[in-house]
C-alpha cells in the first residue's frame, strides 16, 4: 500500500476492523449475557457500602466546593506553566521578551487571584 491513497487504505482497513471488533463484542455481549436477572427488583435498588439505603437519592451539594476545586486547578496551571520557564532562566540568549511574556501570564493568574479574593472566594468559612 504505497503511493497517495496508500495511507487512505490503512486508515479504511483499521476502521473496518475498529468497526468489526465493535461489533462483534456487542453481539457476543448480547448472546452471552442471561436472558433474566435473578432479582430484578434487588439489582435496580440503591447501594451504599453494603447497608440498605437509607432516604432518597438525590443530595444538595454547596457551590463552593467546585470553586475551591477551581482555584486548585488555577494554582496547578500556573505551577506548569512556571516550571519549564523556570528551568530555562538561567540559559544564555534568555531574551526580555520572554521575560516579557512570563510576566503578562503571572499578571494574569495574579488577577484572578485578586478577583477571587476580592469575592471573597478564598475564605475558609
């Protein structure tokens, strides 16, 4: 298989086989499985750590959690993009507009930080 649509046949003959595959897990999944659940009722039930449930399944969850897990993952951004540029500092040819650039980024994340305290995101209670 070589010359210009060489490469097109490859990508053809995976997919084919991606597709075969697929189908056949899903067609032997579907004459292997069993035909009744022993205990249909019990299966579809709630679980939670081997007790019988105990209330509803539905729970509220406050809003705040997914903004510490934000800030978590702003702080965890800039620790990577940091890094690489902290290695390379010290090399010879290390430009002011690199300098520059790093220092639009930190300016960036440091207002986000500014934003968040200011909305006092950032206290504990």
């Amino acid at each position: 298989m070589t010359g210009y649509l060489g490469s097109y046949a490859t990508l053809g003959l995976l997919l084919l086989a991606a597709a075969l595959f697929f189908v056949t897990a899903f067609s032997a999944n579907r004459v292997l499985r069993p035909r009744r659940p022993a205990d249909p009722a019990g299966k579809r039930a709630g679980y939670e750590c081997g007790l019988d449930p105990v209330g509803g399944d539905w729970a509220q969850m406050q809003i705040r959690y997914y903004v510490y897990a934000y800030l978590y993952v702003l702080f965890a951004v800039e620790a990577v993009f940091l890094f690489p540029w902290a290695l390379v500092f010290d090399r010879p040819g290390f430009g002011a507009v690199t300098v520059a650039e790093m220092g639009i980024f930190v300016a960036v994340v440091a207002l986000g930080i500014l934003y968040a305290w200011r909305k006092r995101i950032l206290h504990w209670t």
